[in-house]
C-alpha cells in the first residue's frame, strides 16, 4: 500500500472516531517517521481516540480496528506523540536500526529526549530470585524501571547500569569521579541521580554532537 494511501487511512480513521466521540474531548496521537519531523514537530499522521493497549507503563500499542493502518503503526512509524510532551518510541525502529539492548524492548516505549540526547524508560530484566520469591510485599514479581540511553553514534541502545553509567561519564571526568567515589554507586536510585547529571552535562556540552548531525534525518 502506498504511504499516501495509509495517510489517507489513518486521516479517516481520525474523522470517523471524531464524529463518534463528539461529546468527549478528543485524544489525538501524531506519528512520525523521522528524527527531523521529531525536531520540527511535523507528523505525517494521526489518529483521534485510539485504543491503547498497555501491557505496562513501557509497553504499549495502539489500535484503530483497521488491519492495514494498525500494521502501518507497527512497520512504518518510528514515534508517536501526544502533543509535545508525551513521546513514546517505536521498539520495531529501535530493532531494525540499533543493536545492543533492543531485543527485549516490545511495543512503543516511553521517549524523553532533546536536540543532543535521547533515552528510554522500559522494563528492565528479572533476576531468578525474583522470579521464585517476588520482588513485593504481595511476593508478586513486578517488573522494574531501567533508563535505556540511544547511541547515536555506535547505533546501539543500551540499558544504563554502573559500568554502562561509568562509561558515558567518562567525557565529565569529574562527574565519573564523583559518581565512582559513592559508597551505593551501584544502586538504582544513585545510577538514576547520576544519569539525570550526565543528561544535563551533555545536553549543554557544546562540543556534544545535535541528534540530527548524527542520523542525518
């Protein structure tokens, strides 16, 4: 099917569940198929009040009750958004153009990103003692949170954990220091507080490189 064709699709599938909500106010999700149309906030489609199917916080899909438009969000879409502040990232895109972390990932997953970095939050992996013993009051075993940070550079996506944490520090060689220098440096909650600092670090860094200098697209 033509692209111009599954933007029609997906244009009457918004009208269609317009007319039919018009009591309610409207929920519009906008796609996008490329780093550049992210930057510029330029979909090149939407849907208004789509099914969203949430297997967890970090696994979600979308449905319309159309086959073909719903293969065309899985296959040809590498974000969505509500907005301009709710993003969720395409695992499929994350598949087919990045390695390291990436097989666990299913479904559109919580992005968070500027015009020099980018990272996910999706489930990270259970341990065994996990899966025999629970990891709650209730003895149930509830995935965790991991940050999952995008390599431009490398095209590789990688869960951050102390070494992963400790090797993008290394261009901040004082934040490495510190963060190395902590007693509970390998708990989650010091890796978060770490992360959050290199994200800032890198952000205002002039000598990092802006996303669309690297994918070029």
């Amino acid at each position: 099917m033509k692209n111009w064709l599954k933007y029609l699709m997906l244009v009457a599938v918004a009208s269609m569940s317009l007319q039919s909500i018009a009591q309610t106010e409207p929920d519009t999700l906008y796609f996008y198929k490329t780093w550049k149309q992210i930057m510029d906030l330029e979909p090149t489609a939407f849907i208004v009040n789509p099914i969203i199917d949430a297997y967890s916080p970090y696994e979600i899909y979308f449905i319309t009750g159309y086959e073909e438009v719903d293969k065309s969000i899985q296959k040809d879409y590498m974000a969505v958004s509500q907005g301009d502040s709710i993003w969720l990232m395409n695992s499929e895109y994350l598949k087919t153009y990045f390695k390291g972390d990436v097989n666990g990932l299913d479904g559109f997953i919580p992005m968070f990103f500027n015009d020099k970095v980018a990272y996910l939050t999706a489930n990270g992996p259970v341990t065994v003692k996990e899966v025999l013993f629970g990891n709650n009051a209730d003895g149930f075993t509830t995935p965790t949170m991991s940050f999952y940070y995008i390599d431009f550079l490398n095209h590789r996506v990688k869960r951050v954990t102390h070494s992963y944490l400790s090797e993008l520090l290394t261009d901040f060689h004082d934040l490495k220091v510190r963060y190395e220098g902590m007693k509970d440096y390998k708990k989650q909650y010091v890796i978060e507080d770490y992360f959050y600092k290199y994200i800032d670090r890198a952000s205002n860094d002039v000598m990092h490189p802006y996303i669309l200098d690297l994918v070029g697209y």
